[in-house]
C-alpha cells in the first residue's frame, strides 16, 4: 500500500539520506548527491513548516518503506506552484511516483494553485513520461521563470486546474 503523508521531523533523516544519493539527485544538478548536516536538514524544515500551505513536503512510502518525496510550493501572486518529485530507484516504475505527485498536485490546487509546473532535465526520461502521463503539457518558459540558460537545462511543463 502506498501512502503519501506530510513530512514531520521524524522523517527528516528518510530525507538526508534521499538526498545524499546520488541517483537520486543527478538530474538536479548533484550527481554525487546532495549532503546536508542535520542542522540544515532542520533549518530546511523550518522553511517547510513556517510556509504551510503555501508550500509543503511530503513523504512517500509503500508497505512502511520510505521510497522518496513530492512537494509544491505555490507563487501567489501568479497562482502557480512548483512542484518536484524525488524516488529512491527501487521506488521507480512502479506507480509510487504517480501517487506521490498525484497528492502534491490535489494539495497544491486545494491550497491556491490555478496550475502546478515542473522543470525536468531533457535526460529524465522517465521523469518526463510520468508528467505525460498525468496531463502535464510542454510550454515555453514563462519570461518570469527565465534567467539564462534554462531553456537549455530543462523543459518548462504546465498542468492547469481543471
């Protein structure tokens, strides 16, 4: 059974380590992971928890195993959230990252949202064909968004409320 819950402190740890790996975090731009103290790790925490709901973070598990995280963080002003997805790879394939950000994108609409975007690298593939999947579009990058080379590094995908 898969379950998508809010990230609390205890789950902090689950996600250091999510982090810190490297197959995980290659596509963002940390191919030998990401390491974070554990005061960062709360720091970071803080940021989630002083936002909510504006901008939330959940964990994602299946039968009890952390398997990786979903969050939005919504820009009022545009009514637009960003949202990302981070698996574990024996997590991958298998439906869990459909429900995971299944959930980040009810929530991020529940909260505000008018539409949720992603950013993925040109390279995940797979990433790619999970937002196909669930309706996201690729659009030109919004000029609010663009600073540079973007266009190169990503492709800019948009799902509006429906």
């Amino acid at each position: 059974m898969i379950e998508v819950k809010e990230t609390t402190v205890r789950e902090l740890p689950l996600v250091q380590r999510l982090w810190a790996d490297g197959d995980v975090m290659r596509f963002v731009g940390f191919p030998e992971g990401l390491r974070q103290t554990d005061e960062e790790m709360r720091d970071w925490y803080r940021w989630i928890e002083s936002g909510r709901p504006a901008r939330n973070h959940y964990s994602i598990f299946e039968d009890g195993n952390y398997c990786g995280e979903a969050f939005y963080r919504i820009d009022p002003e545009r009514r637009s959230a960003a949202l990302d997805i981070k698996l574990f790879s024996f997590a991958r394939g298998r439906g869990i990252g459909t429900a995971g950000l299944s959930h980040a994108i009810r929530e991020a609409f529940r909260n505000g949202a008018e539409r949720v975007w992603v950013d993925p690298n040109p390279e995940n593939g797979k990433a790619i064909a999970l937002y196909r999947r669930l309706g996201f579009r690729e659009k030109e990058y919004p000029s609010y968004l663009y600073s540079g080379d973007e266009a190169q590094r990503s492709i800019y995908m948009e799902l509006r409320k429906a």
